[in-house]
C-alpha cells in the first residue's frame, strides 16, 4: 500500500502543546518526542540458539515524553528539583529550601496536537515524574533552555494498567 487519497490529512507537522499537571509548559524548542520502552523476557532453552517465538513475556512498558522548555519559571524548575520550595512574591520567585525525602507524586504529562485535516492527537502520560537532573544552557548566541523528561509511572491503585494512552480521532 502506499500513497492514498487520505494521506495529506493524516500527515501532522508541527511540536504541538505540552501541559504537565495543569500547567501549559508554554514555548519550546527542539523536537519533542515520545516513546515507549519494552522490558521482555524470553525464558533461556537448552538446545536452542535463541529466543524462541511465543515463549516471550512482556514485563513492563514505560512512557516517555522529552520536552526542550525556554521560558524559566520557577513552577516550571522545581519540577525538576523535588522538594524544592518556590516561594512567589510581588516581583519574583525563588527556589530554595531542598527538603530530603520521598520523591512527590507524578502528575499527568499530555501532548496534545492535530493533523492537517483538524483531528485530534492527544498522548496522556499518567503519574509522571521528570526523570534526570535539571540542566539550564545558557548561550550568547541562543536563547537559555532546559529539556525534561518525564516518566510515567505505574498506578499503585491499577498497577497492571499501562501508565499512558494515544488517542487519534478519526471522525
């Protein structure tokens, strides 16, 4: 199959929307991407040189959604900073008084955007964290930024539910 008389409208261009709990994480940079990892698990036959088709199980799958940020706020790096207190006042924020401890509760991560034909993208990432440090790039010849990752987690209420969806309207 190849070219139809549908393609130009299930093609999408553009980065989309990010929102991070209720948060719109506003302008970015670079490409966003999303992906899913796969643990499996083959059981190790004697006599055979290899995973063998059907054996297979499928241990966890992981979402993930990688988002480059330009706009500093400090809402938007405490996320990467857990139990950092951002303290608002009348003409700034400030991020200070790191507290020790559990790692808080993720919040739902979503992309949002639609293809040339106006239809709705939309991938939810459920319980998510920012994975890795939080890094600012500061440039003479460029704008600053800082990209996260965040990470879906698993549900302790439904731990067997995968911890995102896509959905992709058609109508």
């Amino acid at each position: 199959m190849g070219v139809t008389a549908q393609t130009p409208g299930r093609i999408y261009l553009g980065a989309g929307e990010v929102t991070y709990g209720s948060d719109n994480v506003g302008a970015t940079v670079d490409d966003t991407e999303f992906w899913v990892e796969f643990e499996q698990y083959f059981p190790d036959f004697n006599g055979v040189k290899g995973p063998v088709d059907q054996t297979g199980w499928i241990l966890t799958c992981i979402p993930f959604l990688a988002v480059t940020l330009t706009e500093l706020r400090g809402q938007f790096l405490a996320w990467g900073l857990p139990g950092i207190t951002v303290a608002s006042g009348v003409s700034s924020e400030v991020l200070s008084d790191y507290v020790p401890g559990c790692k808080p509760a993720g919040q739902d991560a979503q992309w949002y955007g639609q293809d040339c034909d106006g239809h709705d993208i939309t991938i939810n990432i459920y319980n998510a964290i920012v994975e890795g440090n939080l890094t600012l790039t500061f440039s003479d010849s460029g704008e600053t930024k800082y990209r996260y990752t965040f990470k879906g987690l698993y549900d302790p209420a439904t731990p067997t539910a995968a911890p995102f969806d896509i959905t992709i309207d058609i109508a």
